[in-house]
C-alpha cells in the first residue's frame, strides 16, 4: 500500500509540473498544441521515468531566446545537452531540462507536417524506412500515431491534438492493421528460417541475436497488430501485452524463456529459433481464425 501511495504522489506531482511548464510554453504565438506522452501519459511512470512532453506549432518552432526565457522563468537547467535545440535525425529537435527536481524530455512537431505524415500513413501504409530509427526495422509512424492517441492534451489551441487524435482512433476498421500484420509476421518468419536458422547451426554467437531481436520486434509488432493497436516503439511492450486478448496460450512464459534462454551451444540457439516459428505459427491461426 506505501508503494501505491508513493506512486500516486509522484504521479500528481508530475502531472503538476508538466501543467506549470505547458502553460509558459502557450504563450508562444506560434504554439498550438501541448501534450504529455510517454510512460506518464500510459500511467507506466516508475521510479526512474521522466516527463516526456510534445509542443505543436505552426510554422514557426519555439526560438531559442523563447526557450531560455520559459527555462528561465521555471528555474530550469539544461540537462543532456546544452543546446536547447537538440536535433537527432530520427527523433527530431528536443530541449531537456530539471524542474522542480523532475527530468523533462521535450519534444517540437510541427502540426502540419504531422497531419500530413499521419494521413499517409493511414491512407498508404507507409513501410518504415530502413536505417533511420533505433534499429534498421523500427516502424516510426506507428510510434508517432500511439503517442498521439494516448497522450494527455494540456492545451489545445484550436482543437487541432483533438481532431488528430479522433482520426487515428479507428485503427481497427483500418486496412494498415492487416497491412502491417502480414508485413512484420512474413519478415519475422523470414528471418528465423533464412538467417537465424544458420547462425545457430554455425553458433554465430553476433548474428544470431542479432536475427533473433529483429525477429522477436517483427513478432510483437504483428501482436499489437492484431489486437487493434498501435506499435509504441520498445519500450513497455510487456506491459500491453498483459492487457492484450488475442495472444496465443503461454505466450508471456514462452518469450520469457526465450528472452533470458542462455543459448550457449548450436543446440539451445536452435531450440530459441523453433519456439518462436511455434509462436508465429500460433499469431498465424489467431489471425485467421479473427477474420473467418
């Protein structure tokens, strides 16, 4: 019970926080939207979780002058980096800061271009593309689209989160979720028999965990697939999963021991391969049998 209690009071005193720094950031002309995703907006924050926030804006990002006046006004430092402009190609521009003794990852998306990107998402079912994101097979769009559907709006200047969020919430009547399905299930597959089959045989120690991760990231993809939501990128997946209702009969147990197997000789790295074609064998049927 002191450990709920502890976390519930982290929790408001969070959400406090991240409400005390959306509202200077409203003020900015060009600001349309602000937003709180990551594990605060999912209610997974733990100990070691920082607030993870988004601000829309219209044409214009938040300048740096603009930024070191809100930092300014909270009391703020830099954490990470001290450029407030922080600028990764795959994740965008970010400013990371201390208030209030909290770390805060905060993230700028141009409102346009993330409805653009987002309806051709949906509309075309855009293939990741290879070599940007955290691993050659992540799929962004996906990530963005969870963030948006399950974010916290603190501010919404004109409705906009609001609209994005109510477009992407018919996933399941999508044609992208057998899309993606059919797409990460086949390269799962794949994988396991042309690549990871022959490492183990040969015990390739390197190639080998590196067939499985992307094999097992393709399985979990197609798994939130086919309970109608949107891939949020790896972290957490274990706490959807728990939630999720269509997943094959000891599937938890199975990744499990496949996730922590020792797999130290040709024989055991075989054995990991052959549970996880009986576990795309079971996604398979569950598919199926849900669109019969």
């Amino acid at each position: 019970m002191v450990r709920d209690i502890s976390r519930q009071v982290r929790i408001e005193r969070f959400q406090e926080a991240a409400q005390h720094v959306a509202e200077l950031y409203a003020k900015i002309p060009s600001v349309t939207s602000i937003v709180i995703g990551g594990s605060l907006a999912r209610n997974f924050t733990d100990r070691i979780s920082d607030i993870e926030m988004y601000v829309y804006y219209d044409q214009h990002m938040p300048s740096k002058n603009e930024i070191r006046g809100i930092l300014t006004d909270l009391g703020a430092p830099l954490t990470r980096s001290k450029n407030v402009h922080w600028f990764h190609e795959a994740w965008g521009y970010h400013t990371f800061f201390k208030y209030n003794g909290i770390k805060f990852e905060l993230g700028y998306r141009d409102i346009r271009e993330m409805n653009a990107r987002l309806h051709a998402f949906k509309h075309n079912f855009l293939l990741p593309k290879h070599g940007v994101h955290d691993t050659p097979f992540g799929h962004y769009e996906s990530g963005i689209a969870s963030c948006i559907t399950e974010c916290k709006i603190l501010y919404d200047k004109q409705d906009e989160l609001v609209d994005l969020k109510n477009y992407l919430a018919d996933y399941a009547s999508s044609w992208i979720r057998d899309e993606t399905f059919r797409y990460y299930l086949a390269d799962a597959e794949t994988i396991l028999k042309v690549k990871a089959k022959p490492a183990a045989l040969r015990n390739d120690i390197y190639n080998f965990h590196a067939c499985i991760a992307r094999a097992i990231r393709g399985l979990t993809i197609a798994v939130f697939a086919l309970n109608n939501t949107y891939y949020p990128g790896d972290k957490w997946n274990a706490h959807y999963i728990a939630t999720f209702s269509r997943i094959p009969k000891h599937y938890e147990e199975v990744m499990d021991g496949v996730l922590h197997a020792h797999a130290a000789t040709s024989k055991e790295k075989m054995l990991v391969v052959k549970r996880l074609l009986a576990i795309t064998e079971e996604v398979k049927q569950l598919y199926k049998n849900g669109n019969e």
